[in-house]
C-alpha cells in the first residue's frame, strides 16, 4: 500500500528533528507553527505510528520517528540533487518566472523592468502577483518577492537593489491656484493626500504657534496609485515615490516640492527576497543578477531626483 505523503511533509519532520522543536522549525521552513503541527499529525496519521512523543515542556523522536528521520534525511539529499542535476541540462533560463511586487510598483516599473530582461531572455515569462500584503514566498509558490521596505525580513536571503526617494508633489494646475509652498510647515494651508503610516507628519516650526495644527486632507487612501491620480487632478499635495513621479515629472505634469531646502527623503529601499536553493534556478539567478547589475544604472526613476538634487 501506498502512504500519500509530500516531500514538503518529509521536510517538516526533518527540521523538527534538526531545530528541536516545532515553533524552531516553522521558522526554518518560513510557514506557522500551525501549519507545522497540521502537517505532522496528518503524516502520523496516514502512517499509523506516533513519530514524535510530546509531553509538556519537551519532545522526543519515538523510535519510528528515529529511523523514518536517519532515511528521509538522505531522501532529501539525494531528492536536491536530482532536482539540481535535471536544471543543470538546461543551462539557460527558461520557463515562468513568478514574481510578488507592491501594486504600485509593479504598475509602474515592473513591465518595463522585465520587457529589459527578457531582451536577453526570450524564453522566460513572467508570472506576476500584484499584492500590497506581503505574502509568504513559501507557501504561495513565489520565486521572487520584490518589496519596498526599510528592513528587510531575516527568514529571506535579501538583495538591496536601489533605494527609494519620496518627495512632496503637485500638479501645475493645483500650484497655480493655491501658491507655491517653499516650508513643510506651509502644508498646513494646503489640501494634503495623506497615506495613513506612510505619509511624514507636519508640524509647525514657529515658536508663537501654541497648539499643533492638522492638515487638511480631503482624500486619504492606502493607495499611492491613487494618490497619484488624486494628485494629477489637482486635488492637493500628496507624498509620493520617485518609481510612480519620474515619468509626471519629465513631462510637467507633476511638480516636485522643495521645502525647507529640502526635495527629496530617502527612508526605504528596493529589495529582492527569495530563498538560497532557488538561486539554483537559472530563471531565478539570471532575473535577479539582472536587477543587481543592471538596474543600478538603468534606474529611470531617479533621475530627476539627481538632476535636481
């Protein structure tokens, strides 16, 4: 009889094994102590025999548990390197690449980014999940996840690919109408496009201003896309990315603002997360190599932010 069992299950009993514990190993394998405790009562159920014997504060692999982990670890071993010998005859990325990215950035620059790619690698199509939620590369199948973000997770191998300048902006239109502010404190007397939690706090700076004043923010959204439009129409001064204002600045369609001498902040960067062993993958290694050499240079978005610095 055959024992429906997954290599993923396989995986979790040896890194039960090897981080002591069931919580140790969920972060090893990057999934929830619950999915780990799912995934081990079902392996002991369809096998028939305890694996691990729990008592309250410890645990302790049963005999079955012993001679199942000593086999399956070198099931493991000998499963990578089947997989890695299959990729090795194909030395040329090819195949679909899956991608997780932030809506906005994906919108924005993530066509143009893999259009460059893909110039050097026809045969590699990208599959794209647009999600503001960060969502576990494990779990979901991801070879790449692409986030902005100041720190990056531990539990992923990291890439920092560029970092990220924000600045205030507004359209031509809205300036005009309702002046030029040249301080951050001036944003008080604007209409303000505010992204909760991202969007910097005002304040004033005058010392006879004896209460702190809020700004008027007649749209507030967890979307810079939207905020974007908002402010393309006129609608206020919103706080945004230069990888979503480069290409409404070049054409005089959004203004960037300095205030307080200062045009742009730099608080977060680009990254590229993934696991080590899909480095492997020439897909992978290929498009993330390809971000780290050649988007540096090609990094459209900044440049007005150095023309103008």
């Amino acid at each position: 009889m055959t024992i429906p069992l997954t290599i993923k299950q396989i995986e979790m009993l040896v890194k039960i094994s090897e981080g002591k514990g069931l919580s140790e190993a969920a972060r090893l394998l990057n999934l929830s102590p619950s999915a780990i405790s799912k995934g081990l009562a079902v392996m002991e159920e369809n096998l028939g025999v305890a694996l691990i014997q729990r008592t309250t504060r410890s645990f302790k692999l049963t005999e079955a548990g012993e001679y199942f982990v000593a086999r399956a670890s070198e099931l493991l071993k000998e499963f990578d390197e089947a997989i890695n010998t299959t990729c090795g005859y194909f030395n040329h990325p090819h195949g679909a690449l899956k991608i997780t990215s932030s809506m906005a950035f994906g919108y924005a620059q993530l066509l143009d980014i893999f259009e460059a790619y893909r110039g050097k690698n026809p045969e590699v199509e990208l599959v794209l999940d647009l999600n503001d939620h960060f969502i576990n590369i494990n779990e979901n199948n991801v070879d790449i996840a692409l986030r902005i973000t100041t720190t990056p997770p531990q539990n992923y191998a990291a890439r920092n690919l560029s970092k990220i300048s924000w600045a205030w902006c507004a359209s031509p239109a809205y300036l005009e109408k309702n002046g030029v502010p040249v301080k951050k404190a001036d944003l008080l007397y604007h209409h303000c496009l505010v992204y909760p939690g991202i969007t910097p706090p005002v304040r004033h700076t005058e010392p006879h201003s004896l209460h702190e004043q809020k700004l008027r923010m007649p749209v507030q959204a967890n979307s810079s896309l939207l905020l974007l439009k908002a402010a393309l129409c006129g609608q206020g001064i919103a706080w945004l990315p230069s990888y979503l204002t480069a290409r409404h600045i070049e054409h005089h369609e959004l203004v960037p603002l300095r205030l307080d001498g200062v045009l742009t902040h730099t608080t977060h960067s680009l990254y590229a997360l993934y696991f080590p062993s899909k480095y492997r993958n020439p897909k992978v290694r290929s498009f993330i190599d390809f971000l780290v050499e050649d988007l540096q240079p090609w990094r459209a978005w900044e440049t007005w932010v150095e023309e103008r610095g």
